[in-house]
C-alpha cells in the first residue's frame, strides 16, 4: 500500500514520542482520504520502537480507554482518532485527560475540520483549560502535489502513462491521497490491462469508498436543502452562490438556506471567494448518477440557460448541458457558436474535438452536418491529425444532397488533411484535383487555395513543370477572388515552389509575406510561406537565413494558432541541426519527435530520417535501415521527394558498405528516377555521391556520368550552394573510381583536388561532416596516388615510409596523412564512430613504421589495445563481424578474437554491453550521435591483422 503521510508530518510524528520534560498536546485535521490515520499509526510504530507507553481512543465507536486509563498518572502517548466523531459525554471524558497530561506525556488528535459540531473547536464549545506548561500545536494535512500522485502512479501501475493521463488523475481525485490510492486500484483491475490513456482515468469512475461519503451527506441532508448539491454536481465545477441557486430551481431565500446547510454538513465546500463545490471533483460524477433522469434534465437545462446568460458564454459548456437536457436543437446551435469561438481563439484541436463528437452523432439532421462539416475541416486542416476527422469528412464528401460549395470546401480540406497530416498524396491529390473542378464556378476563393496546393513541389509524383502549371491557374483564380486570405495563401505556395527551386527572384517573394497583418487567416498563410522558405533554405544550404526563417515562422505560427504548421518548422530543425553537426543529444529529440508526431508521417519522416541517419555514422545499421524506412509506418515512397531522396542515398550507402553492389545500383537508379522525374534538382544533393558511387562500383559508368551530367544543367544558375557542392563530390567519385581503369594516378590526383574543392564548399556552408567526409576522400586519393602499390588495398603494417616517386611525392604522402589524422580527429568529436575507426585504419596501413621500437606488440594484459577498442565500439554500436572487418580491413575471425578478448578484460556479458563497460565503447547517452560516414573503397578485401 502506498504511505500517506506527507514528509512534513515525519518530523511531528518523532516529536510526539520523544522524552520531553514538558506535555504535548498536537491537533492534527484533514480532509477524509487525507491520511490522519496513517500518521497516527506512525507514531504508534515509532512509540513502540522507543518502548513508550501507547493508548488508543478511537471516538464514536465506544471504543475509547477504560477508567483506570482515563485516570493514570506515568507518562504515556494518548493517540485520539477521528475526534469529530465524539458526543458531548465523550467530549468531555477527553477534556479531562488532556488538561492532566504527565510532564513526558504527548496526545495527538485528529478530526475531519468538516464535520466538526462546532467549526475551528475540535474539543466542542465548552472552554478547555490547558496547563500553563502545556506545548500545543495544530497541524494541517494537504492533499498531495502533482509530482506526488505521479510517483504513487507509477509506483502502482508503471511508467507507461500519457502527461494528459496523470494531469487528468491528479485533477479528478484533488491529490487527495485515500481518492488516489483507490482509483489506483480501480485502475490496476481493468479489463483490458490499463495503458495509461486520460480515457480511461475519466472511464474508471468514482471510487466506491469516496461515493458512499459524498452521498451519505448529501442525503443526510433534509429533501427541500439537496437540489443546491445537486445543482453543483450537474455543473461539475466550482460555482457562485447565485449560479448555483438559479440551477438549483429554488429561490433566494431558500437557496441560501440550502447552501449553508450544506457546508455544514459538509457535503459542499467553500473552494474560493464565492465559489462553492465539491472537496473531489469526483464526487460530482457520483451525485450526478444518483439523481433520476427528469430530475437531472431539468437541471441541466437549467444550467444552460444560466451558462448562456454569462459573459462570455462558455459555448462548449452550455452545449453539454443542452444535449443532457434533450434539446437537441439548441444543442446543435450551441455547438457551432463553441467551434466558431474555439477557431476564433486559435484553439483549432478543441473545436475539432468537439465537432468530431457532434458529427458521429448517429441521426444528425442533414441541415446540421452541413453546417458544422465546413467548420470542422477548416480547423482540422490548421490543427494537427485526427483520423477520426478524416473518415467524418470522407463519409459527408459522399452525401450528394448536400450543395455542390459545401462539397467541394470539404473536399479541399479532406485533400489537404490527406496529403500534410495523413502522408496519403496519391488521394490527397485526387480530392484536391476534384475541389478544384468542383469549386471553380461557385467559390473561386476557394478554388484557388486547391489550385496552390496542387503546386507544392514535395508531392511525388508529377513534375515540377506541372506544379508550374497549378501555380498559374492560383495566381489567377485568387486574383479573382478578391480575397486578402487567399491570395496570401497563394502567395505562400509561390515561395515554396520558388525557393526549392532555386529561382533567382525566390528571396524577394519572401518579403512580400505579409508579417505584420491582423487578419489571423492571413498570418497563418505568412507562417506557412516563411517555414516553407526555411525549410528550402536548409535543404539549399542557406544555413543562416534558416535560422531566421525558422525562428520568425515558428513565431508567426504559434501566435496565429498554426500547430500543423510550427510543427512542420519543428522537423525542419532537425534537418538543419543534423547538417550543421549540432549532434548532441539531437537522437533524443528526433525520438521524442516522433513520440508526439509519429500519427503525422509528413511531419515526423523529417525525425525518422535524421535519426536513421545518425544510427548509420553510429555503426548500428540494423537500426539505420529501421529509421530510414520509417519503422513500418509508412513506406519510403509516399516520402516527400526531398526526404525520399535523403533516406535512398543512406540506404544506397548502407548496401556499399555492406558489399552489396547490385542492390545499391538498383535503388540508384530507382530513386534517380524519382528526381528526375520530379525536377528539383537542389533535392538530389544526399543521394548523387552515393549513386554515383553505386553505378560506377557495378560497372555503369556511362550511367553514372549521364546523372552527373543531368545534376549539373538541372541545377543551372540557381543558388544552391549543398547541391553544387554535392555534385563536385559528385564529379571526385567519377574520377577516383574510374581512375584505375583509365587515367591511373592522374585521375587520382584530379580527384582529389575535386574532394579538397568539395570540403571547401561545405567548410563554407558550414556542413562539418560533409566537408571531413569529402577531406577524407582526397586523403585517400593522393594516397594510392603516391605510394609503390597504386590504388588498391594496402596490407596492414606495410611501411608507407618510401613511396615512389619525388621529395614533392613524399610531401604529398605526408600531408595526406596530417589530414586524415585531422579527419579522424573531426569524426571522433562529433561522435561518428564508423568514420572515425574507417580513418584511423587507413591511416594505419599509410603511416610510416616507427623507428626504434622493441620487437613484439605492445602489452594490454589487463586494458584493452586500441584495435580492441576500436572493433568493442564498432560491435556494441550494433555492426556484425563481417562488417566490422569491412570497416577496419580485418578478418571476421581476427575481429572475433579481438571481441572475445574485450568482452574478458571489460567482464561484459554481451557485444552490446561493451558500450558501457571501462576501455570499451561509450555508451549512446554518454556520447553525440553522428551523420553517414563513407565506405571505404580501399578496404573490401578479408586481411588479417
């Protein structure tokens, strides 16, 4: 059973047992549920540890000390229980013995303050007589704080409770301990297992203890006072006295009468100035139950029309007390004036909710659900996911009775929700195409808005040429419309098509977003068009002007009541921190990410991406492939095209690595294909190096360079400073790869002056782990360039001191060298585990061997060597043998050894707990996550140590 004395009481309860030369005399009042005898049973242990003389009086129940008790005179510890209880007689049986305690004696008397005979005298009215000598203090218990019923839940039932679940627990018991503990229990015994939803914390009901007390006050009560407790239990909350007199039915005189009768009786409380209520907010749901239906009914429509009398008019509350009074026609009426003012407020999600429960009413009246669809679309489409608003729309967009407007506004908004929330573009589209042609006519305004939604570019699917063309009809349609919101809107999709693309003037349709407007369907426009420009600045590189765009549209969402769209600017942060190298602690936030948006796959694929991305520097590939393919949600070709093309280009990396040339070509040219196809070019920076690399590596060079060739006139004169960057990589991959066949160490030096051209570019950016990556690449060509052997795998140990050539070949060694040093260096600090040991064992077969050195290896009879390290980081981080021995040019059964020997000296059971052990990997919290690093094209071949 879980304590209920509060930390403050501890200290009380230690005093009260302590050997004082003085008597003690301690009042202790709460509430019912609020542990008074939970702390006298404290003090009663803590009594008998200290071998103190403990009696017990428990009033009311004729169970209070015997004469010779009531009568001693030696030091003892009276522990009087629920004194409220006791008649005058007993009352003053217990007078006498306080006034006469024993210097060493204490007495500890509780009482509910409620149900006190007289209110503030727990003794009753008579004076009582305390000794000079006599210390007395009164103690208040409280209910418990949040923090405290969320350690009692989770103690209870786990840690698998939703934030809503444990505010709405906290909320409906008032933290009053005995309440929580019950409902607790309520909860641990349901059927189906309880999973820790609001839902059922508001389905599991009042307790039955807590039910049998507010009820047997209430009817304790004469019949003509009950209807004030009644009145409070139907409104549900803490009302004024005139309110809940007016619901009650009875008039001034007679309400009041009832009111004081009962607080008195304490089945009402005094909860503020001029508030009265119940002490539980659960008790409500059980007097409410308790009442017959007419009875209630009539209350209820009581409370409407004093609610709707109020200024403001609560709406959404008045609704609730309508549809409970039968009137259903003042319900609906009351429903839409609660979602107009919800929208009007920017609470989108709650008048969604509350149209989503008047919509699947069975038997709503056609002229109803023409009324409130449009109002429940327009704040769906601003608010975030709901799929139960998507099949209410799909079924009323089948209704042919309603009018061909109506329709057609629902259809453009059902497209919508299908295309952003839901990730369905295939049946976005179609909706939006169909609202289009429907609404041309009769609503142009909204015509145009389906017409610039056909223009988003990160659809797949069609080209950008007719994107182009949905654009032109837009700019048309809204200008004949007249309408300030919809040409905002349009606005807003011309900034999109204009700064992914590229085009020159894209920066300067940007300033006409009108910031500073006062029309809130205006501002919600500006804030998409300004997160949509920054999320095309990250993706272009325009790193600084993201962090503006980012910071001012998440501010322009967040005041114009946009969460759909502040959460799209959230995912568009991930992106920019991944590229910038802000990794630390960037997994955990793209998994908590996905936590709250993981129902939306367009917004949470920006997480899933960068978080399989950060798996795969890592080295856990098995993890990298679960992220990138969105973990079953969703597959990777409804993927917006920018993001598709992201995760094919890791994926394609992944299989290189993996040896797995044929599969790498194949998704190549399948998501080549896709962007091709698509026309954005500046979309194809993450996935050319590595399908150029992937051709060229299965023998389609020709391939290869038709795609270079098409990145390049794609990307023409457009400011896109990742893509151009991407495609001199891309041209550095062609030379190195095709250098041994054709041009040897020339083509090798070409390229890497192309990989040094490349880092320069993304030094610039900045994109920190792109620019190690293309350094590392030029490193490696010189390399082979200059040494005896050629290009090729390089034995490990193999004195790299003398390579061929010239002094300025040595220089060139030599500098290559410092430099895949500094790359191991900017690997390691960012946490790129993969890349990091990929360098340092490439330095390993280049470095010359050091002089003077003893015959044999070094000893690490009790710590690991660093190649152990090195490959238990590697295999704790998730990789195989046969990948790890990919990555450090070993053998699968050299890496086995070393493992083996690692798992000894550290004592880890398994490969994963090497990440925590001394000397082995660092474990994921203590370490940042890290980008894709690069397979190394040198290493393929199985060589020993």
């Amino acid at each position: 059973m879980i304590a209920t004395c509060g930390p403050a009481a501890l200290p009380l309860a230690r005093t009260l047992v302590q050997k004082r030369a003085e008597p003690l005399l301690l009042f202790v009042e709460g509430a019912a549920g609020e542990g008074k005898s939970h702390l006298l049973q404290e003090v009663a242990d803590l009594a008998e540890a200290a071998e103190k003389t403990c009696l017990w009086w428990r009033c009311g129940t004729g169970g209070g000390p015997s004469p010779e008790d009531e009568h001693r005179r030696t030091p003892a510890l009276w522990l009087v229980e629920d004194v409220h209880r006791a008649d005058e007689e007993e009352l003053r049986r217990l007078r006498r013995v306080l006034e006469v305690l024993e210097p060493g004696s204490a007495a500890a008397v509780t009482y509910r303050p409620e149900e006190l005979p007289v209110p503030a005298l727990p003794l009753g009215g008579s004076p009582m007589t305390y000794p000079s000598r006599m210390t007395v203090l009164r103690y208040r218990l409280a209910p418990w704080n949040e923090e405290r019923v969320r350690q009692a839940a989770v103690q209870a039932l786990g840690e698998d409770w939703t934030r809503e679940a444990l505010r709405r627990l906290y909320e409906r018991t008032g933290g009053v301990p005995r309440v929580v503990v019950d409902l607790l229990a309520a909860l641990r015994e349901r059927r189906p297992v309880f999973t820790g939803t609001a839902a059922e914390v508001e389905a599991a009901g009042t307790p039955a203890r807590l039910a049998e007390l507010v009820l047997s006050r209430t009817y304790a009560l004469s019949p003509a006072d009950r209807p004030v407790v009644w009145a409070a239990a139907v409104l549900g909350r803490p009302a004024g006295r005139d309110e809940l007199i007016a619901v009650s039915g009875l008039g001034a005189t007679r309400g009041n009468t009832a009111l004081l009768r009962a607080l008195e009786g304490a089945a009402l409380a005094e909860l503020g100035e001029d508030r009265y209520g119940f002490a539980v907010p659960l008790e409500a749901p059980a007097v409410r139950a308790s009442l017959p239906g007419p009875v209630r009914q009539d209350l209820h429509g009581r409370a409407a029309g004093v609610l709707s009398r109020g200024q403001p008019v609560a709406w959404d509350a008045v609704a609730g007390h309508r549809r409970a009074a039968g009137d259903s026609r003042r319900w609906l009426q009351a429903v839409e004036k609660a979602a107009e003012s919800a929208a009007a407020a920017s609470r989108h999600q709650h008048a969604v909710t509350l149209l989503e429960q008047t919509l699947a009413t069975p038997g709503l009246p056609p002229q109803a659900r023409a009324r409130l669809a449009p109002l429940l679309a327009r704040s769906a489409v601003t608010g975030l996911r709901s799929d139960q608003t998507v099949e209410v729309l799909t079924q009323i967009v089948r209704d042919s009775s309603l009018p061909s407007s109506v329709r057609g506004e629902l259809r453009l908004d059902l497209g919508l929700m299908l295309g952003n929330q839901t990730g369905q573009y295939a049946e976005g589209w179609q909706a939006l195409e169909t609202a289009a042609a429907e609404l041309r006519e009769v609503r142009p305004d909204l015509a145009a808005r389906a017409m610039a939604a056909l223009s988003s570019p990160y659809w797949p699917g069609d080209s950008v040429d007719v994107h182009r063309g949905w654009l032109c009809d837009a700019l048309d349609a809204a200008d004949a419309s007249g309408d300030d919101a919809t040409r905002t809107a349009v606005l807003a999709n011309r900034v999109t098509l204009a700064t992914h693309c590229a085009e020159p003037d894209a920066w300067e349709l940007v300033k006409e977003l009108p910031r500073e407007t006062t029309d809130p369907a205006c501002a919600r426009q500006a804030a998409r068009g300004l997160c949509n420009a920054a999320d095309a600045a990250v993706w272009l590189g325009l790193h600084e002007r993201a962090e503006d765009l980012l910071a001012e549209g998440r501010d322009l969402s967040a005041r114009s009541g946009a969460p759909y769209i502040e959460h799209n600017a959230l995912g568009a942060q991930l992106l920019q921190a991944w590229w910038t190298g802000q990794w630390p602690g960037l997994a955990k936030r793209c998994e908590d990410f996905v936590a709250t948006t993981a129902d939306m796959p367009g917004i949470a694929s920006d997480a899933y991406i960068v978080r399989g991305l950060l798996a795969l520097a890592q080295g856990d590939w098995g993890e990298a492939a679960s992220w990138l393919s969105q973990r079953g949600t969703s597959g990777t070709e409804s993927l917006p095209v920018p993001l598709a093309a992201t995760a094919a280009g890791a994926l394609i990396r992944l299989a290189l690595a993996r040896q797995e040339l044929e599969a790498a070509a194949e998704q190549a040219r399948a998501a080549w294909a896709v962007v091709a196809g698509k026309g954005v070019w500046s979309w194809a920076a993450e996935l050319a190096p590595w399908a150029v690399e992937a051709l060229t590596r299965a023998g389609e060079s020709a391939t290869a360079h038709a795609m270079v060739q098409d990145f390049a006139r794609g990307l023409d004169r457009g400011d896109a400073p990742a893509a151009r960057a991407a495609l001199v990589w891309s041209r550095a991959v062609l030379a190195e790869t095709g250098a041994p066949a054709r041009e040897g160490r020339d083509g090798l030096l070409r390229a890497a002056e192309l990989y040094r051209e490349a880092a320069a570019a993304y030094a610039r950016l900045p994109r920190p782990y792109a620019q190690a990556l293309a350094a590392e690449g030029a490193a490696r060509c010189v390399l082979a360039a200059h040494t005896e052997a050629g290009p090729g795998p390089v034995a490990e140990g193999a004195d790299m001191s003398a390579p061929a050539g010239t002094e300025s070949s040595r220089t060139s060694v030599l500098s290559a060298v410092t430099e895949l040093e500094s790359c191991a260096q900017r690997f390691t600090g960012l946490g790129a585990v993969w890349d990091a040991a990929r360098t340092r064992t490439l330095l390993r077969t280049r470095q010359p061997a050091k002089k003077g050195r003893p015959p044999g290896r070094p000893s690490h009879a009790d710590e690991l060597s660093p190649r152990e390290a090195e490959v238990a980081q590697l295999a704790a981080s998730g990789l195989t043998n046969r990948e790890i021995a990919a990555t450090l040019h070993l053998s699968p059964r050299t890496v086995e050894q070393h493992i083996a020997r690692a798992m000894r000296k550290t004592g880890a059971l398994s490969r994963r707990g090497l990440a925590s052990r001394p000397g082995g990997g660092s474990s994921d919290s203590e370490r940042p996550f890290v980008r894709q690093g690069q397979p190394s094209r040198h290493g393929e071949e199985e060589l020993g140590s």
